[in-house]
C-alpha cells in the first residue's frame, strides 16, 4: 500500500533512505491524494505542483471550497471588486464588469511593461489600476486588501496553465531571476536549487521539500501562518532559512524571480487559492 | 546506505590518490582559527587545544539553531529526536567510514569536497553572500562546537 504511494509520488528513487523515510512518514510523499481525480492534473509534463508534495490530509483542505479557509480571501475580494473608490470614485466592476472577465490574466504575469521597462506582477498592476484608474491610493504589500484582490483574480483563472513568457524584452529580468535561483546566499550558504532542484521528494527535517513550482498556487493559505500569504512573503520565508537578509516583497529582485519560478510552472494549472502546510 | 552525494565524494577521492607527497593548504578566514587541510580531503588537527565533549556534540546535533544535522542526515543513535531528514547520507555507521580528519573537514567546509553540495560550510565567515546583520562575521558554530561535534561522530558505529 505504501509501495503505490510511492509510485504515485514519482519521487526519484535515489536513496534507500528515502524509502525508510516513507515509511515513518505515513504522510504520503505527494501520493495518495484525497481527491483521486483532480490528481493527474497537478503534474504535467513531469512538473509536479506542491499540491503533490502535500499530506493527503491538506490536500483535502484545498480541494473542498467550503473547508478551504483561503475562499474567505476570495469572497473579500469580491466586496472590494465592487467598491467604488478614489478620486476618480470608480470600482474594478465599472471598467472591467464581472471578474470572471478576467479569466486568463493572472496566468500570463509578470511580464514586460512597455512603460517603466521592466517587469511588472499581478500586484504591481492591480495597484496599478488603483493609482491610474481610480486615483486611489496603492495597497500595501500583504495587506488583506491587496491579497483578497490577487486571490481574485488569480482564482478566476482556475485551471488554467501558467503561460509567462520569458522571450522578447522580459528575457534579461528573466535571467536576473534565474541567476538569483542560483545564487548561494546566507549564512548557511544555500541558493534555492540545492533545495528545491537537487532534493524535491526528500525530507530536511520534518519536512518534505517539493519542486518550488508554485507558480499556479500563491497567494495560498499556509497552516503554519494561519493565513493567505504572497509568493514574495514565500521568498522571503526561504531567504531567511538560510539566515540571508530578504529582499523586500515586490522589489525588483523578487519580479525577476518570481518570473523564473512561475516560468518553471508553466504548464500547471493554477489553483488559486490552494493550501500548504 | 549511500546517497548519490556521496558519489561525487568519491570522485574527488580517487583524483586526490593519484597525487604523491603530502598538499597542506593554511586557511585563515577572519575572525577564526586558521587551520591546515592536507591533501584537500582532511583537516587532521583538532582546533582547539581541549578534547570534544561527545555529550555536547549530540545535542548540538540535534539542535536546530546550531548544527541541525539531522536536517539532512538519519542518525539512529539519535532515534529518541523525532524528524531525520533524508537529503545527506545516514551517519549512524560514519566513525567506521571516514577519519576524524576528514570528518573535520566535512564540518568546516564541505564545498573543499564537493563545491556544489547542499551542506553549509560550519566554520567560515568569508565568501559568503548576504549574510543577514546578526550573522555577518559570525560562523555557524564555533571551533569547540566543531571539536564536540566530531568527538560525537567518532562515537558512531553501526556494529555498537
């Protein structure tokens, strides 16, 4: 029984240790899912999503709207689609209709905006709309607004692959962002791969490391934060593990690494607002 | 029980036993001890003066603000501490396997061994890259942690 576990992870064989460690570890590694079906859809192309590497009993979590606490994000985004606001006193509803009509947005960003050169993420052009559209003022990076109104937006697209594009003018902030991947950085001198390329599949510690490919998945409701949280709180979280100063969310930095991590995505589907541990 | 990482140990092994007389090389990072690696595998030196306490060295072991190595290595000696990680070789035989020298080095600065290992490097405070303030010039542990820690490995065999 474990054994099919097991094969269902499709995690590198490499050691004999993982194979103890599966077995103290009753919590699946990335196996049996609680939700047989929507399974298959988290790997593509040998990609795995973290959804895989979580226990059966958090994937449950995500996979139930009415137990998935980050629904609560989705809802409070929906209040403030129709807010009218600013100067301009206009809402998201009064330019963009429902927010469904933006299905197929949030899979596509960051990407190049032609106007500051540079890259520029779903945040940046949520506040964006804030600043130009409504004369309103920014939201704060992880105020509860800014993360309802990405959660939004991201979850309209449900389902749908992570398509960024990293040609073009976006290819030198991409390769900021790869070489940032691979740089070592800390006190305990590690870059991102040498966790989530060399060892996705293995345990450090308690815990099971996945492939970092979250590109689908962020904001997500983190049980150890009790809370929906950014991809750049997540960035900043690995940044100090390894005792590194962090960047700040939404620097420059992070866009371009954010641009590498959804671009090693590309293909999943985006399953906004999901869950990890 | 032998993960793919130590393969690549092997490798810079066997290049090293082609060469004849002994290579020392001085290192000096500031702020630290300078010590001698021979042959680029062994730090044969303790560096301190007073002998490894095996007591200490255990729970540095499993401290997570301090060595943390059963992050990355299964100790069953240590089976009383829950979550052994799986991503280094098991240690519970490494006394049987590698000397007190090598073993140092290991701690010191496994990159010597193997440039693009996972494992940090315990006692080194330079080319390292943002460091955050309370760490910067600081290494992981300090000489008589090192010295602990490895009176501790010496005490781990698998036939005990």
């Amino acid at each position: 029984m474990f054994r099919k576990r097991y094969r269902m992870g499709g995690i590198a064989l490499s050691a004999l240790g993982t194979l103890v460690m599966a077995g103290v570890f009753t919590l699946g590694a990335g196996g049996a899912s609680a939700c047989e079906e929507c399974k298959g859809k988290y790997e593509v192309d040998g990609k795995k999503s973290g959804y895989l590497y979580s226990t059966p009993a958090t994937q449950a979590i995500q996979d139930d709207d009415f137990t998935n606490p980050g629904f609560l994000w989705v809802e409070r985004g929906r209040q403030l689609w129709a807010k009218k606001e600013g100067e301009a006193n206009k809402s998201c509803k009064d330019c963009h209709g429902e927010p469904e009509k933006l299905r197929g947005v949030f899979p596509t960003y960051p990407k190049f905006d032609p106007k500051t050169k540079k890259l520029i993420n779903i945040e940046q052009r949520i506040n964006r709309c804030r600043t130009e559209q409504m004369k309103a003022k920014a939201w704060k990076w992880e105020s509860d607004e800014l993360l309802s109104m990405t959660t939004l937006v991201g979850y309209v697209s449900r389902g749908m692959p992570v398509n960024v594009k990293v040609d073009g003018p976006a290819k030198p902030f991409f390769e900021k962002g790869k070489a940032f991947y691979f740089q070592r950085r800390g006190q305990l001198d590690m870059a991102c791969k040498h966790c989530h390329i060399d060892f996705p599949g293995q345990y450090i510690r308690a815990d099971l490391l996945s492939e970092g490919r979250a590109g689908g998945a962020f904001p997500l409701y983190r049980l150890k934060w009790q809370k929906l949280g950014s991809l750049h709180r997540r960035f900043r979280g690995c940044n100090k593990q390894v005792r590194a100063k962090p960047y700040k969310a939404g620097s420059d930095e992070y866009v371009n690494l954010e641009l590498y991590v959804k671009w090693r995505s590309n293909g999943l589907p985006v399953e906004v607002p999901a869950v990890r541990r | 029980m032998r993960t793919a990482g130590l393969v690549a140990g092997g490798v810079a092994l066997a290049l090293l036993a082609q060469g004849a007389a002994a290579e020392v090389t001085k290192v000096q990072e500031k702020g630290l001890k300078p010590y001698e690696i021979v042959d680029g595998h062994t730090i044969p030196k303790p560096l301190t003066d007073k002998p490894g306490d095996p007591k200490r060295g255990a729970k540095l072991v499993v401290t997570r603000k301090k060595g943390n190595c059963l992050a990355c290595h299964k100790i069953q000696q240590l089976n009383d501490f829950p979550f052994h990680g799986n991503i280094g070789p098991e240690l519970t035989d490494v006394a049987s396997n590698l000397t007190e020298g090598e073993m140092r080095l290991r701690l010191v600065n496994p990159k010597v061994v193997n440039p693009d290992t996972i494992m940090p490097a315990f006692y080194r405070t330079e080319g390292l890259h943002r460091v955050m303030k309370k760490f910067q010039g600081k290494p992981v542990l300090t000489d008589q942690e090192i010295e602990d820690i490895i009176a501790f490995l010496k005490t781990l065999k698998a036939s005990q």
